[in-house]
C-alpha cells in the first residue's frame, strides 16, 4: 500500500504547517498508531514561546537551521541546533520554554509514548554532523543501545539528505505489520516513477518495499511504528484530535 499525503490536510499558519497523519489513513484517530503529529516550523528570531505545559508527549526537536534556547521545568537549559537534538519525554506533566535566538526551520515531532504518565526525562544529543549524505541514519528510537535518543513507544526515526542521480530504498526492508512515513522536509521525491512529493509532503507505505530520486537534492525524514505495540493516544498534543 501506497498513500500520499499532501499538503492539504495541512493546519496551520504561515509560521507552522501541522501534519496530522490520520486525517489521511484513519476515520476515526488524527494520527497513526504512534505517529501522534508534525509541525513544519518557520519562525524568526526574537520569537519567545512562553513556558507551557506538555502532557505524555514524546518530542523530538529536529531543527535543520537556527537555533532555540530551551529552558524546562526540570531545570535544563540548552540551545537547540541543527547538530544538537532534543527529546522531551512530557510523561505526567512538564513545562518548557523556547526562545529563539536564530531565524530556523525544522521540524517539532510528537510521538505517542507507550504508556501514561511516565515520568518526564529530556535528552540531548550532539549529532557527529548536521546532514547524512545518501544514507540513512537512525536518530531516536526505543533502543538505547542503537540510539541515545530513546522513544518510550515502539517507533523508529531516520533522516537523509539524498543527492541526484542515486536510486535510494527504505533502511530495511518492509516488514508486515509495520506502518513507514516517508517525510520531505526539503526538495522533491520521486517514488517509485509515479508519486512526486514536494517539501512538507509524505507517503504511507505498507507492505511494500519503495525506491525513489531527486532530481537536484531532498531532506527526508523516515518514521516507522510497530503497529501491533501499545502506545497511549490521549497525549496532550500527540493524541487523538477527534
């Protein structure tokens, strides 16, 4: 199964487009099994997002330029850049603010954690560079031995900055049972010969194995869920909308 998903079932602003997976592959939940929300975010520097709260929110910030000052409930205090991620595990309860100190762009990813009211942890992670050439790299996922940016929820993260003139597949091969969000974050994609996607558009793939090319060069982000693990979806911003 193949599904594109474009940019009109998009919310937002002309600051942050909202992705709500469901709304394409669901009649009945605003996201996919784990897969709760992106945000697409163009925000300019000088902006301030007062503390908040989040509520049993796994969040990962993956900002791909400029950089955010974060301060938190739990007495943190980072600048978030394109080489150094963060991943907010809210759990019960968990306030944070972002100043940002650079114009950015970049993506906020609300993952649905494996269980209710955990209790909150924020992880920082210097990457060895900002972009992976033609390859896949995997960023955060449930097992710490794989990545310091460990998801409470069975989900999978991987990015790529892919070049022209090369013929890329997913990871790993397609296993039953598992749902693959393809993501540009920049450029053009071309899969499979038939689907083009354009920056801020995505594809649904379900037992079956893709191929896609650029015709110049595309930022990707790849999500995977195990579908048949729990997860809780009464998150307060990666839960079900409906």
């Amino acid at each position: 199964m193949l599904k594109k998903l474009d940019k009109s079932i998009k919310k937002g602003n002309s600051h942050i487009s909202i992705l709500y997976p469901g709304r394409a592959l669901s009649s009945h939940d605003t996201g996919y099994y784990s897969f709760g929300r992106i945000d697409q975010a163009q925000i300019q520097a000088g902006a301030v997002i007062k503390m908040h709260p989040h509520v049993n929110d796994d969040i990962l910030s993956y900002f791909r330029s400029g950089a955010i000052r974060h301060t938190d409930s739990e007495n943190n205090s980072e600048l978030i850049t394109p080489s150094h991620l963060m991943l907010m595990k809210a759990g019960k309860l968990f306030y944070h603010e972002e100043a940002v100190e650079q114009d950015m762009e970049g993506l906020q990813i609300f993952i649905r954690p494996g269980e209710k009211d955990a209790t909150p942890e924020v992880i920082f992670e210097k990457l060895d560079g900002v972009h992976s050439i033609d390859q896949w790299r995997l960023i955060a996922s449930p097992d710490k031995e794989k990545t310091k940016l460990q998801l409470s929820s069975q989900t999978w993260i991987y990015d790529m900055q892919a070049t022209k003139g090369k013929v890329f597949s997913l990871p790993e091969e397609v296993k039953s049972g598992f749902g693959y969000l393809l993501y540009v974050f920049q450029g053009k994609v071309q899969v499979n010969g038939a689907i083009e996607l354009d920056k801020g558009e995505s594809v649904f793939v379900q037992d079956e194995n893709i191929q896609f090319t650029t015709d110049d060069y595309a930022e990707m982000v790849l999500f995977v869920t195990d579908t048949s693990a729990p997860y809780y979806d009464g998150g307060m911003y990666s839960g079900n909308q409906r």
